[in-house]
C-alpha cells in the first residue's frame, strides 16, 4: 500500500497493532470531526462535520436498516462526501494536464 484515505473510521484505535504500524509509515490523509489517536499520526488530518449532526446523511443501525438524519447545527466544515467530491475533482483535472 502507497498511501491510505481513511473516512468515517478511527483505525488507531479499532485496527490490529500491526495494520496501524504500516499506516503509520505511509502517508495518510484522514477525514475527521474530532481528534482521536489517529489524528495524533496521521499526514494529512481534514476536518469535516459531524454526519448526524452538522451534516445531513443516512446511518444503517446494525440490522442494516437505514435511517436518514438531518442537519441541525452549522460547524463551518465541510461533510465527508463534499470534500470526496472535490479530492475527485482535482483528481481528474490534474489528469488532464
């Protein structure tokens, strides 16, 4: 693996010991609303809403049913899939150069 892009997870403190070595030697861009161990090492830390909270989006309980939330406070940050969205942006812009 070259480098990860880590979303709506905390490996750091939810991986085995030896998956967050090797995260911890390649460069890692983490997308997150608050700090947590993976924010101490991670590359590139973005702070982004919190989904359910200063971002509207769907949440499956663990019966795999889903349950749409709506936005009820202004963070000021971006959600997730606004910032996936523009990373993918300036992806395939870069490729036509």
């Amino acid at each position: 693996m070259d480098a990860a892009l880590i979303v709506a997870t905390d490996p750091g403190a939810h991986l085995p010991a030896d998956t967050v070595k090797h995260l911890k030697k390649i460069p890692t861009v983490y997308l997150e609303p608050h700090k947590n161990p993976t924010t101490e090492w991670a590359t590139v830390v973005i702070p982004v809403a919190q989904a359910g909270v200063a971002a509207s989006g769907t949440y499956y309980r663990m019966d795999n049913v889903p349950l749409r939330v709506k936005k009820i406070v202004d963070s000021g940050h971006l959600s997730d899939e606004e910032i996936l969205i523009k990373l993918k942006e300036k992806i395939i812009h870069a490729q036509d150069y």
